[in-house]
C-alpha cells in the first residue's frame, strides 16, 4: 500500500484548513456587530465567502498555498480584528 501524503503533510494541510476556518469566524464575528456599516458589512461577507471557497479548493499537496497561508495567518488575523483589511 502507498501513502499518498506524508504525516507532515497532512498536518500542514489541516493547520492551514484552521487557520482559514479561524479567519472565517473573525468575519462571522464582525458581521454580528449592530453598528456594522454596510459597506464593512458587504466586505466581510465577500471575504468570508472567498475564504469558504479558498478553504473547499485547497489540498493537501498545495505546498506552495499551504505555505503561504501557514505565514501569513497572524497578518491577516491582525487586519481582520482591526477592520483594516
């Protein structure tokens, strides 16, 4: 039997899956908020949306995104608290 990825593979690939599904509910967060503006309001339903989509095509061979995600997750979770995305 071969092993289509390795443990660390797939550690990286579910790490990454998190930290998309963690940005996920920081917009989820913020759409709750009753003094969202709407045009804050239609951002963070585009982004949550993009990032679903980002989430649903990603795979565990995907080194390079994985990466990329892995490296940016603290930026990009900064910017979704501070509204300034």
């Amino acid at each position: 039997m071969t092993t289509k990825w390795t443990q660390e593979e797939s550690i990286a690939f579910e790490c990454a899956c998190e930290f998309i599904t963690g940005l996920m509910a920081i917009c989820s967060a913020k759409l709750a908020d009753p003094e969202l503006t709407p045009e804050l309001e239609t951002y963070y339903e585009g982004h949550r949306s993009r990032l679903a989509q980002e989430r649903q095509t990603l795979h565990v061979h995907d080194h390079e995104r994985i990466a990329l995600i892995s490296s940016s997750v603290k930026e990009n979770e900064r910017k979704l608290r501070a509204s300034t995305l």
